[in-house]
C-alpha cells in the first residue's frame, strides 16, 4: 500500500448509557473487520477502536466521540461502525 491510497474518514456519534459496554465490544468486533487504523477520540482522549480495552477504560457513556480511520478502507470502517450507533435506539 502506498501513501496515496491512505484516506483518511470522520464521523461524529453518540454514546448512549443504554448497553454502553455490549455496544463497545461490538465497535471492537467491526472495527477488527477493517484493515484501517481506527481511533476513538473524545476531548483530550484517543483510544485504539479495535481495543476493547481501551474503548471500555477511557470511553465515558453519553458522551460524543469522533471516530476516525485511516487507510484504504476507511470509508467502509467508518460507515459500518457509525451504522451501529444509528441502530441503537431500535
């Protein structure tokens, strides 16, 4: 892979309460899927997207984060993971 294949995609969503840490490991899961590097970021925070871990120990509930990916399928990461929070209320 070249640098110009690299690209670079952002979405803001929300985190709600409701099955905030079942949500995480399925952020986790997706993000896994993608070959692109993927952060969370959250005011001063940036946590590795395909890290359980990180996401449940710095991720708050009801806070909005940026998602971000970088990588030749990073439109597809950031599409796929921002489906799962448009989905959480049904």
């Amino acid at each position: 892979m070249t640098m110009n294949e690299n690209m670079e995609t952002t979405a803001t969503i929300h985190l709600e309460e409701k099955s905030f840490f079942d949500k995480l490991m399925t952020v986790a899961r997706q993000a896994n899927q993608y070959e692109s590097y993927i952060v969370l970021e959250s005011n001063s925070k940036t946590v590795n997207g395909k890290s359980i871990l990180g996401l449940s120990s710095f991720l708050k509930p009801s806070e909005f984060v940026t998602l971000r990916a970088i990588g030749t399928d990073s439109k597809q990461a950031v599409q796929g993971i921002k489906q799962l929070f448009v989905n959480q209320g049904k």
